[in-house]
C-alpha cells in the first residue's frame, strides 16, 4: 500500500468512527421544531415533529424559560450535527472514491 | 479535506480557545507545525506542505490552569462530536475536516489510562518524549491568534525518535519526512542548529542512543552533533 493510499485509508476510517460518533450524539439530542399552543390565553409549549410521514405534536410540560431555551438549543445542536453528518457521508464517497483511482493509477 | 475549509475550522477553534483564555495553556503539536513554520518562514519551500487532519494539542502541565473552562461543550459549539476510547478512556473531537486530541507528556513508569485535566474538563492521551517538545516552546502569531509551537529542532528531534516506536509503514514514513524537511531547515540557519545543539545537550543519554541510532541510518549529519554530545 502506497503512502497516499495509507492517508486516504486512515482519514477514512476515522470518518466511519465520525459517523457514528454524530449518529450517537443524535440520538440523546431533540429531533422537531417548538410550537406554542395557545388553548383559554395560556401558551403551552409543544414538540412539532414527523413520525411516519405525518406531523405529530408533544406537550413538553410547565417548562421555566431557561429549560425551554436549552431544549431549543438541543434541536439547534442536532440540526448542525445533521448538516455535519451528512458531510461526514459526502467525504467518506468521495474518499472512496478516491482510493479506487489510487488503485487504478497503480 | 478541502485545504481553506480545514484550516478555517482550526482557526476558528484557536480564536476561541484564545478568546476563552485556554490557547496559553497547550502547545500545537504535530504536522499542523510545519504549516506554521512555513508561515513563519520568509523563504518559500523550505517545509513540506505536508499536513493530517488530526489537530493535537500538548498540555505541557497542569499548574498554571486556574480558570475552569468547560473545552467539550467548546468544541460542541463548534460543531465537534466526542468519540470514546473505552480501553484507555481517552476521548478525541471529531469534526468533518479535522479530529482534535489532547495529549499529556508520560512520566516516570507512564500509564495505559488517559489523564484527567478537571480543569478543562477533558481526558489526555499520555505519550512518551512529549516532553522534549513541551520544554521548547516557541510563540508565532498567525492571523492575530498567538499559539504555542515546539522549536523546530525539539520538532524534528521528537519526530525522529518517535519514528522509531511506529509499528505502521506509513506513519513511520510520514514521521520520518518531516524530521528530515525540518533537520535541513535547521542545518541551514545558525540560530535553529545552535538551539539543536542546547537541547541535544540536555537530552537523556539513553534518548541519545536512540536518536543515534535513527541518525546513523537517516540522517548521519546529526550524528556528528550526538556523538560529541556522548563523549562528554
């Protein structure tokens, strides 16, 4: 194995563990978006959200100002670890790509 | 893997670690280096232009660290994700363009756990001869952030001696490119080889056999500076 098909190997290696290292960080972090439902002129905070193709609402109960505003930066954090997720993906194909041209070139 | 794309996100992680009083605490270490010696450097092709995606950062010690700063949720904000290593309980960040390490001189009978640094909230691998690059420090400034880098003479010594230990092919030879790149740079300017000479003083004599060793087969210039080192 040449010298740059070891760098492109080990890079896409540690992408895989990347992967699955945003995939888990996913998992612990809120997937939606919050909506207020005003029901008798109080507010009542809600997680908007798909489950099977179809919106779904859940109450998030009395939550104090600071507990919702770190609910909305756990959806915030899960959005950009989806964009990063996604760009993990893209880096791996075009990695794989790239070790097969390696190889061709040989 | 982009070259402006990676470098941004190192650069807006040392703004922040500047900014967050952190950056004064660690030293740059690894190929990231060489980018900024080359930087440093008024002449054109003296470093290779060679890097790897893993930014490692050395916490030299942990006695000047008063302020408690919370480095994992630092890096989140950035877009980092935490990867675990059970075995040794080492974690590393990991971000599409770049994996961030933290790394602890070993001493004395060394470890096989990593080293808790409460105070930035973040576990350190533990690695022989780091110490030879924490003992020469060197400060370059690079678009208004002020970092921590080895001398390049501990850079290319360490790199030599750490050549020897690598089990895999690719990574011995990538060690050994840049130590040879750097030695040339510092044989060609009287300050960086007086420098060289001041620490190959210092150097244990059993890290001089090794690098002895190392030299005689990839670098015999050095040679000469070490054996004059071991006849006194």
């Amino acid at each position: 194995m040449g010298s740059i098909e070891a760098v492109l190997r080990e890079e896409l290696q540690r992408l895989r563990v990347a992967e699955k290292s945003y995939q888990r960080a996913m998992k612990g972090l809120p997937k939606g978006s919050i909506q207020h439902k005003r029901i008798k002129g109080r507010q009542y905070p809600y997680l908007a959200f798909r489950k099977a193709g179809k919106v779904a609402y859940r109450y998030l109960g009395r939550l104090s100002q600071d507990d919702l505003k770190a609910f909305r930066n756990g959806i915030e954090q899960r959005v950009r670890y989806e964009r990063l997720c996604a760009e993990v993906r893209k880096s791996q194909r075009r990695l794989q790509r790239m070790i097969r041209g390696t190889r061709r070139a040989i | 893997m982009e070259r402006d794309a990676q470098f941004d996100v190192l650069l807006g992680l040392l703004q922040t670690f500047e900014r967050e009083g952190v950056l004064q605490h660690l030293m740059l270490i690894g190929s990231w280096c060489l980018f900024f010696y080359r930087s440093a450097s008024p002449k054109v092709g003296e470093f290779p232009a060679v890097r790897t995606l893993d930014a490692d950062f050395l916490i030299p010690h942990q006695r000047g660290l008063a302020r408690d700063v919370d480095v994992p949720s630092l890096l989140q904000e950035l877009g980092f994700v935490p990867t675990f290593y059970r075995s040794s309980q080492w974690v590393v960040y990991d971000h599409p363009e770049l994996r961030v390490e933290f790394l602890a001189p070993e001493l004395g009978r060394g470890s096989s756990e990593a080293q808790t640094v409460p105070k930035l909230h973040i576990k350190a691998q533990r690695l022989r001869y780091l110490q030879l690059l924490a003992d020469y420090p060197k400060r370059v400034t690079y678009q208004g952030v002020t970092l921590r880098i080895p001398e390049p003479s501990a850079f290319a010594l360490h790199k030599l001696i750490v050549s020897g230990r690598r089990t895999g092919g690719a990574k011995r030879r990538k060690d050994l490119e840049a130590a040879i790149a750097v030695l040339d740079y510092v044989y060609a300017h009287p300050r960086e080889l007086t420098m060289m000479r001041t620490i190959l003083h210092r150097l244990p004599k059993g890290w001089l056999k090794t690098l002895d060793g190392l030299a005689t087969t990839h670098y015999p210039v050095l040679t000469g500076d070490i054996r004059e080192r071991l006849r006194r």
